[in-house]
C-alpha cells in the first residue's frame, strides 16, 4: 500500500498492524464505515463481531489478558462506547491493555447537535486511563501511535482514541508506519526491595499480597518460596485478572469476598507486602464496619510501582531473601470424590475438578454460586483462572469468547452466574459464530442470590413483594437452553451431579461452544 | 410512617410518592439494599426488574412518553448506570422526563477506590440535564425534591441522582415530605406568536416542523388548519418521541432520513417555523454533503422555548391566524390491498394496516426495514407512534415494555429490527414477568442493513472478508422464536405475507406478549 492512497481511517490499521495490534473486536456503525472499508481493504487485521457493545470490550479484555497485547475495540459514537463502559471498568481493574477507537461525527458537524452528539470524554474518562482524539487524517497515526504506548504502560491500560469520521475520510499526507519504540518497563527499586525484605526477616506475622503478573506460574513458584524462608503468608488479592493454578503450581489463598471473614484472616497481620496489589477494602461499605481489611495500625509496602517490571521485582526479591535451598510447595493432582444425587454448586466444582482439561482457561463469574470451585480445584488440571476485577457483572461470557480467541487450541471453561450472565448472553452468538472452544456452564438459581443475602444483612428481614420482584429472577423461570439456541450454541440442562459430570466430560471431550444449564 | 423511623432511603421513597412518581424501574445491586428494603416497606411504589439496565432506562422512556411523567430508576454505581446511558440518551432527545436514582458507595468508603468505583458524574452528565449528589439522610429529601423538578423542568429532562449508601441507611430529622409545587410551564411569548403568524402571512414558501406535545391529536388538527389557511407546509421531525396518528387524525409526514431526500424536499423552503423541534440536520455528515438539510438562506423561526406550554402556543398561534371555519383535514380509515407470497417489509407494513387495533400504541425500531410503515399506516386505526429519537439502537424492547406498563389496557405493537433487537432482548423477559400487552414483530433480515447500504455509500465497493463478518449476522442465524421462549414469551416464525397477516391478527386478539418472527 503506498501513502498517496491511504486516508486516515488507513493509516490507523496501519498503524496498529505495525505495532502487533491485529486483532479488532468491532460493533460499528455509519459514522466508522470508513475505518471498516479500510479494515476491509486490510485482511491482516482479524475483526471479530459483537452483537452489542458489552460483549466487544468484554472479548478484547479476555483477548488482552490471555495474549500479553492489547486488542483493538471498534465502538459507535458516545452511546456505543456506553454501551461497552462496564466491561471497559472491569477491564481497567484487571490491568488489561486495550485500544479503543470510538467513532465520531465529523469535525464539522459537531456544532449541528445531530441526534446521536454526545460528550464522548465524559463518557470515557472514568474507564480510560487515556483519551484523545483524532481530528485530521494527518493526526491519525501519532494518535495511534500514543494510545499504543498507553495501552502498554504502567502495567497495562485503556486507551480510548476518538476518531472524527472526517480524520477517518480524508487523506493523509504520511506514509506507511513504522512500529513505535515502546517504553521499557522500569527495573525494580532496589530500596524498595531491600524494605520489604528486611521486613520479612523482622520476626513480624507478613503477608505478601499479590496480583497481576506476580500470579504467574514462576513468580508464585519463587514467591512461595520466599514466604517458606521467611515464614510469611502468601495470598493472592481477592479479585484477579489472570492467576495460574492447579496441580503442579503453587497453591494459594485469595483474600474473602465477606468483610467479617477478611477482616478475620489479617486480624493478626502486622506488615503486608503488596506486589502489584491494592491494599484490601471492602467490596462495599456497611454499617459498623470497616472499610479497610486490615488492622489499623498494620504497616503496608507496596513493594512496586504500576510500570515496574513485575517479573524482575519477584526474583529481586527472591535473590534478596536467599531462597536457594527451598523448595516451591506444589499441589499434587487432587481429585476429590465423585458426588452424586441432586446438583449442588459443590457438586459442579466436583466434576470441574474431575474434567476440566490440562491448560485449560477458566473465566469465573459465578458470583456466589462459585465459590466452592476455587476450594475444590486446587489439585485440578493446571489453568488460568480469569475473575471479574472491577464487580460490573456481565463479563463473564465476553470474557471467555475473548480468551478462547486468544488462545484457540486451549479448553475455555465459562463459571457462569444466571443474573449476571443475563448482561451480555449476546456473547454466545459470537462464541458460535468464531467457533469458539468454550464450555458455558450457567449456575442457574433464578435468583439475585448475592443479593438476597446483603438484603437480609442490611436488617430487612424476610424480602415482601416488592424486594421479591426485584431480586427473585424465577417468573418466567429462563431457558437457557433455548436461548443459547437461539444464538446458535448447542446446550442441555441438568439437575443432577451424575447428570452434569457426563455432560462436563462430553463437552470437554469434543471442539466448539457448548452451554450447560445446570440447576441448583 | 412517622419521621422517627425514616431513613433516607424511606425518605427518598417517600418523596418521590408524595410527588406521583409511583413507578421504579429497577436494577439494584448491594450499594442500593437499603433503598431495595425502603421500596419493600412502601407497597404503594412499584416495582419492575429488568435484566440489564438498558431495559430499565428505555422502560423508563417508554412508561413516561404515555404516562406523561416521569417514573423513577434504580440504577447499580458507575457502571449499571453505564449499562443505562445509551437509552437515557434516546429518552434526553425524547425529552422524558426521568428521575434516576444511582446508587453510590457511603461517603467516607470512597477514599478506598474499592472495586466498583468510579466518576459517577462523569458518566452522568453527557446523557443527564441535572446530577446531584445525596450525602446524608437528611439531604435526601430535598435533592429528590429537586431532581423531580429538574424531570418536568423544559419539556422534560433526565435528572440522575446519586446516593451515598449512609445517605440512605442513616435515619433521617425530617418529616413525611409534602408535595412540590412544580414551577408552572411558561404561558407562549406573544411576540415570537406574533412573528410566526406574520411569517406564515408572507406569501413565502413556508414549513412548520413540530415535534414533542405538537403531536398530539389536537395540537395536530388546530396547525392543520393553521397550514390550510396560509398555504404553509406542516410536516414532523425525522424522530419523535410520541405521535398522534391514524385514522381521523391529521396526517403528517416526516422530515426523511436520507440527508439527499431530506435536501430536496426543504430545497424550495424560504421559511421553517419549529414548534418544539430542532431545525433539521444530518444524522451523520457524508462527504461533499451538508450538515444542515436547510438551504442555506433559509428563514428559521423557533416559535417557542423549552418550557412552554405548547398547547397554549399553538392555540394562540391558530388564535393569532385565524382557523375558524377552517376543518382540519382527516385521514379516512384506509386499508390497503392484502400483500401475498414472500413476506417483504412493506407485506408487514399492509398486514399491521389491517390489524392493528385502535388505540394501540406502536413502538418502532424497525431502523431500516420499517420505513414501509408510516407510509402505509395514515389510515390505520388511530395509534401513538413511538420512535428511537436518540440514534442509540436498542430501545425498541424496552420501550415497547415501559409503554405498556404505563397503558396496560391498550395493545403494544413493538417493530424491531434483529440487529438492534439484539441489543436489549432481555426486555422480554420483563414483558412476560409484568404480562405486558405487546406483540413484538421481529424484522429479520440478518445483517446490519443499514450499514450495508452506508458502505456502499462511502464508495468501499462490494464488501469483502472484513466487512462482510462485521455487517452481516447470519452465521449463525438467529432463532428469535428460541430466544423468545428462554425468556417466557410465546413466538413464531413466518416467510410468508399470508402467514404473518394469520399471526398478527391472532397475537393482536389476545393479550399478554408475543413474538412474531418475520423472515424477509
């Protein structure tokens, strides 16, 4: 392709291709048609569609974390950046890399208020850690070029680049793309690992806590081994964006989702390392509680900055304890006892633990149904374990689609909550569609169940008519299998343990998106 | 209830009752149990789920286009508002009045950036006309208070109050609430009547564009006459929120889409009176085509401001010319000739002519494939007509539900389009939930139609691999009557003009929701 051809909505693919960024998770509308024609005109780029806005950034998040790159977004005006805003959120929480291009008016056409204007920043901003826009097609690809940089920067990004349809239309003067020299992440503090060494000699109760890159199989193996020497507790935060785990890694503790029980496991906690983790606070705030988990006079080290090399950070750390000599604490290969008779959703993390294949990618939005899963699973297969980070339910199925793309020859395993599968079950249509190798499990207990019990902790008592109406989701009962076929995706549905673990074992056994419906 | 025992949340609750807003579309989340638990106390609100809060936001719409106020919302923080904004959006350029009510982490957790915090203004503001913050009980009442006068303020406004959780589980000082008085709309300013009437006297080719209250049946009929009398052209703007239509009622066109058509039939335009509409644009810009669909010296006059009352305005403005004597002229009862063979939008467009009863409420979001319909219907049984007025496809199901929650005697007749179906088809499970009265008529033609043709249209050629996988949406088809019936609602399926007439006449002649899959 030579320059003199290229208009902006070009040199923006270009751009992206030139920098690894090949792969688009799209819902476009009219004032993107010509960054479509030029995604068109530019097989290179693969473009996946979503059927609503929800499911796009929710796939690219799931994409991103499985990949180690970014993934392109491709969003229509402010409502269809809204649309995609709490996947952008969880996103953001997980430290998910991204670029988003968000289509907009021309420049000139802004000032007429035609009915889809919007103040895209404002809509952005809270979900971005990054936003500008492009307003000529000259612009474009330095545009791009900063919002790749962003993406990649301190530990991972959203970066939403808007781009003015007439940026996208008219031609630009520059030539084709060279990549970007990508800032290097910075090398480890060596005071702030001296620190947090010395703290873990002092004799004092220290528990490490970790997310992000530090939840790899080799930084958790070396971590485990420092907590060994030093006598410290090893745990990961409670929410994480990708973990590896299962028989043969290290077997570790997440912080409780329950306040009461957080608060219970730091009660004796006198220093905490953090290791690209938050301090812990509490989900939400209640009534004579604390927001913070920790005591308070416990001394917190946040042992790395956000644009810290991670993997360097850990084995610094490692060098700096002196941990030759000890070994990692693996988790054998652990298969609990078959259960039998009605399904619980213990008896799912059962057969879960049984079945689930070597490699496999497991995405968990169960919600409070699957909270046996983490408990029973420690002896599984090994897998990464992807959650919802930022609480804004509705990935769970974008989530899975989006790292079964990523990674086609691997098993994706979706824990999925019904309430909350509900957002984006538009999600299963691209699943059939891209022929995703995902097994969709829905714990379906046609209930706000997580909801049921804040009603009752808040002093409500038994919930009337009108808390019924708004958290019991059993009138009409939902069909999942009827709706994953109307989405194209073969399903079945069962209430019995025997009943599932068969319908677990043949959907593993065998290529392509499958739902089940298990009844609890 | 005595003040003793209210919290804010009752408080809120309360209020919002004393001022006749007795509807709450909701989404609730942990943040907002106290207010879950205050609504359960207070049989007299009522309470409708929706799955996702595109379907509460877009109820809201449609509840209050019919109503004529606004129901209240309970949307989850940042992100369930997120999931809310594209159809608070159609519902600001509707000008439905709305009171969202967001829930907000308690006021000293914010410090803590737990997991599902964000800029909730932020959000907000692009799609909300007022956003204030409740930060204690007792300010609860005075900020809803506000918010519901800021709903009816200018011809209706989104008003999107936040509240703290301590706001709401703290007890609150004050007393039961007592109604608002409401400021008193604005009686029409003589002198832009005046200057109307002289313009629509000079002789000059002349356009009135109305659109919000204007549509109604009788302001319809009086600037019918008001058109006779002085040779002037009456015609409706592109989108609205509410129409008047039908049979023995005034029939009225539409400025067209298509910004070529648009440009054409306003080329001769000397003069544009808008009456509660906004001069005309391009819903996006094309290059080498205008923004404005006006010739450029073209007179507008903006014969009233946002809150006026503009029944009184077109009465004086009728008043003012001088319509005595004058008949409006009526549209007859016309059906046309019964369509047969292969179904085609315009074979739908003939059936609903035939059997759509009177007094029905008909919901469009047909995008594309629904352009038939106005066309054919002026002679239908007289019906309201509700339109996407924002851009922001998905709002047809919603509204559609919301529509009939507000009438639940009248007939709901919803036309979508499968592409923007898709986006908020949780919808129907609220309709069979709430045993709404509509009859749903999918027009599925399994690709995004409208792109096709705006792609063609920026000169890409046919659309190749890229293209082609982001625009169409028929691999795999959807099976909407599959998904109709995973969430309770009765559907079929059709390709035939005969079979589809069978269908609609047996849907509209019994009640409760219905699914027509129309395959054209």
């Amino acid at each position: 392709m030579t320059s003199s051809r290229m208009n902006g909505a070009d040199l923006l693919c270009e751009t992206l291709l030139a920098n690894d960024v090949d792969m688009c998770f799209a819902n476009p509308g009219t004032s993107e048609m010509h960054f479509v024609a030029a995604l068109d005109r530019q097989p290179r780029m693969r473009c996946v569609l979503g059927l609503f806005e929800g499911v796009v950034t929710g796939a690219a998040d799931g994409y991103a974390r499985m990949a180690d790159k970014p993934a392109a977004t491709l969003l229509h005006l402010g409502p269809g950046l809204a649309n995609g805003l709490a996947n952008l959120h969880n996103a953001k929480r997980a430290r998910t890399p991204m670029v988003n291009v968000v289509g907009e008016h021309a420049t000139y056409h802004l000032d007429y208020d035609a009915p889809l204007h919007s103040d895209i920043e404002s809509l952005a901003r809270p979900m971005s850690q990054w936003v500008e826009r492009a307003a000529s097609a000259d612009a474009v690809g330095e545009r791009t070029e900063e919002a790749i940089r962003a993406a990649y920067a301190k530990g991972g990004q959203i970066a939403t680049l808007i781009l003015h349809a007439d940026a996208a239309w008219n031609e630009t003067t520059k030539g084709v793309p060279q990549p970007i020299a990508r800032e290097a992440q910075k090398q480890p503090d060596a005071a702030l690992i001296r620190e947090a060494a010395d703290a873990l000699r002092a004799g004092k109760t220290t528990t490490i806590l970790v997310s992000g890159m530090a939840l790899r199989e080799r930084e958790l193996a070396l971590l485990d081994r420092v907590a060994s020497k030093t006598g410290a507790r090893l745990m990961a935060q409670q929410a994480n964006g990708r973990m590896q785990r299962g028989a043969g890694r290290v077997q570790v503790d997440r912080v409780p989702y329950v306040i009461d029980q957080a608060v219970a496991k730091f009660a004796d906690t006198e220093q905490v390392i953090l290791i690209s983790a938050k301090a812990p606070v509490g989900f939400f705030a209640y009534p004579n509680k604390p927001s913070s988990m920790l005591p308070e006079d416990c001394r917190v080290i946040d042992m790395v900055e956000l644009d810290t090399d991670i993997a360097a950070a850990v084995a610094a750390l490692a060098d700096e304890i002196g941990v030759a000599g000890v070994e990692p604490q693996l988790a054998p290969r652990f298969t609990p006892e078959a259960a039998t008779g009605k399904l619980t959703p213990e008896g799912i993390a059962v057969a879960l633990a049984h079945h689930v294949p070597a490699d496999a990618i497991v995405c968990d939005e169960s919600v409070s149904s699957g909270r046996d899963f983490f408990r029973i699973t420690y002896g599984s297969e090994p897998h990464d374990f992807l959650q919802l980070t930022g609480g804004a339910i509705g990935v769970g199925l974008p989530l899975a689609t989006g790292a079964s793309i990523a990674c086609p020859d691997r098993k994706v395993v979706a824990l999925q909550a019904d309430g909350s599968g509900m957002y984006t079950l538009q999600a299963l249509w691209t699943q059939a569609r891209e022929r995703c190798d995902v097994v969709t499990i829905i714990f379906n207990n046609r209930r706000y169940n997580i909801l049921l019990g804040e009603l009752k902790h808040v002093g409500a008592g038994a919930p009337g008519e009108n808390a019924s109406r708004m958290l019991n989701i059993d009138d009409p009962a939902l069909d999942w299998v009827a709706l994953a076929k109307g989405m194209g995706v073969e399903a079945a549905r069962t209430d019995t343990a025997e009943g599932f673990a068969d319908l677990l074992q043949t959907a593993c056994s065998r290529p392509g998106p499958f739902l089940i419906e298990a009844l609890i």
